[in-house]
C-alpha cells in the first residue's frame, strides 16, 4: 500500500522566507548584537524535521539572497549555510534521539562554528568585527531552539509537512 504524499509544501517556504524577513527586519541598536539566526534555526529545523525538503540547491539560494539583503560579498553566507545544514545532516540521526535541550547545546557548537567561519570570511573581506561579540548570535538561537523547535513542529504536525 502506498502512503499517502505529504501536503502543503509551500509551509517550508514561507518558513524560510519569513526567517530571511525577520533576519533583516529592524530591531534597537543595542539588541542588533544579539540578533539571532533565525534562516539557520529554520534550516536546522527542517534539516532535522524533514531533511528530504531541504536541499543544497535551496539552501544555497537562500544563501545567496541572504548576501543580496546583507550587501555581503556574494556567496558568503551561501557557503556557511551550505556548511551549516552539512553539519546538521551528517548529524541528523543522532541529534533526534537527543531531547530538545540537548539538541540546542549541540546547535550552540554548530552555530559557533558557521559564526566562526563567517568572521574568517569577514576578516578576508576586511571587515573584522573588533570584539569575540560577534558569537552572540549562536547562544541566542541556540536559547531560542526550543520554542523554534515547538512552534514549528505544531504547525508542521498541524499543516501536515512531512
């Protein structure tokens, strides 16, 4: 018997698209420090959640229209996407047998790392942060992991995603 096709695979776009949004949307000035990564808490949802919906060639678009919004050098945030949910997938299977606190200590490290890799492409681009602020962003969204992690998995659950 054949299962049934999921539905509503348009939900993972206007995930995507509403992280990219919020990712550039204006927030005050001393919050723009910790601003989190919400196209990477997206990604790594649905590279954990559903791994067959999200590809490289999406995730490298994604990337991509991230520099066009940043104005960073084209490709930039491509490659540490593209890093990024490498990581995840490689790490798909054990990270959902971890409960969700576990499965946001072992974001922090990924984050921290895709961190670390955009300030070595900074710093060839010639724009260092001066500060170690600039990893920040990865202990906020691995902070904010699990209600990312419960909002999106009623809606997914709710929308019939998978």
């Amino acid at each position: 018997m054949v299962a049934p096709r999921p539905r509503n695979g348009w939900f993972v776009w206007f995930s995507l698209i509403v992280a990219l949004l919020l990712s550039v949307a204006p927030m005050p000035e001393f919050m723009q420090v910790g601003r989190p990564l919400w196209l990477a808490l997206m990604l790594g949802y649905w590279s954990l959640a559903a791994p067959q919906r999200v590809g490289m060639t999406r995730v490298w678009l994604l990337g991509l229209a991230a520099d066009v919004l940043y104005g960073t050098p084209l490709g930039q945030n491509a490659l540490v996407l593209a890093l990024l949910v490498f990581m995840l997938m490689s790490l798909h299977q054990r990270l959902r047998m971890f409960p969700v606190w576990q499965q946001s200590l072992v974001l922090l490290v990924v984050f921290g790392l895709t961190q670390l890799v955009q300030l070595w492409l900074n710093t060839l681009a010639g724009s260092r942060p001066p500060t170690l602020l600039f990893l920040f962003p990865a202990l906020v969204s691995a902070l904010l992991w699990p209600w990312v992690f419960t909002v999106m998995r009623l809606f997914s659950r709710r929308l019939n995603v998978y």
